[in-house]
C-alpha cells in the first residue's frame, strides 16, 4: 500500500496521511528532550521521537533515499541529525542498529554516495561532547 507522502517542514519530517503521524512536525524540538529534560517531558519526547523514527523508517522502506533513487529534499534535511544519533542512543535509550536498520543503511548510503554529505557534517563525537556539556550547564548527571 502506498502512502502519500508531502513535504511538511525543512527541518526534518514529512506530513503523512496516515493516522499515526506524530503530533510534533518538527524532529528536532522532538528530540531536543531526550538530552535535556528527565521525567514526564523526557518519557513522552521519547515516545513521540521513537514514533517518528518508526514513521521515518516505514516511509524509507527498501529504497535507497526517501524520494526513491534521488537524493533529494527530504535526505538533504534528515541527513543533519545523523551526527546526533549517539546523543539519541544513549540518553533517549535506543539502539538504531537494531531498532532502525534502514535508517542507519540509508545515513550510511548518504554519506558513501553524496560527498558533499560526508564533507559537510559534524563530527559525532564532537556532537555527543557538545550534548553532554549541554546537559551539565543544566544539571542533568550522565
């Protein structure tokens, strides 16, 4: 069954047709909690962040970028968030290798394929030390 799928926002989801689209349009303001808040804030980002990643996921299916075999609009603004995947993993307790496969195959494709994907993202341990700096200021023990 096809979905029918629209860009929504440059910043990093899609608006889809099917009811289980998350409420959040925005990926970041959606992740943004899994490093900075603990508590009631922290569980619900964490369901909604893991709901967009599923939808994300179903979307991508077995094609090599979201548009199909281009490398398009939707790769171009998701591709930012890999270098966050490990602040992801470890304070938002997710495993993207197991838990996302497509999404880590089709990052790592970006990166193969599209130089100016590899020569512009940031490093992801510097990424992950700047989360943890970020959690300190606020109060938050790792």
């Amino acid at each position: 069954m096809a979905v029918n799928v629209v860009p929504y926002k440059f910043e990093g989801l899609v608006r889809s047709t099917t009811p289980h689209m998350p409420k959040s349009g925005h990926l970041y303001q959606t992740a943004r909690p899994l490093f900075t808040t603990k508590g009631e804030e922290y569980e619900a980002a964490r369901i909604e962040f893991v709901d967009i990643l599923k939808l994300l996921e179903g979307e991508l299916g077995d094609k090599p970028y979201f548009g199909g075999e281009t490398f398009g609009y939707l790769d171009i603004s998701l591709i930012t968030f890999y270098p966050w995947f490990k602040v992801y993993e470890k304070y938002g307790k997710l495993d993207f290798e197991n838990q996302f496969p497509k999404l880590i195959a089709w990052a790592k494709r970006c990166i193969e394929n599209k130089e100016s994907v590899s020569n512009t993202l940031p490093d992801s341990a510097k990424v992950f030390a700047l989360a943890q700096d970020w959690r300190k200021s606020l109060g938050l023990e790792d």
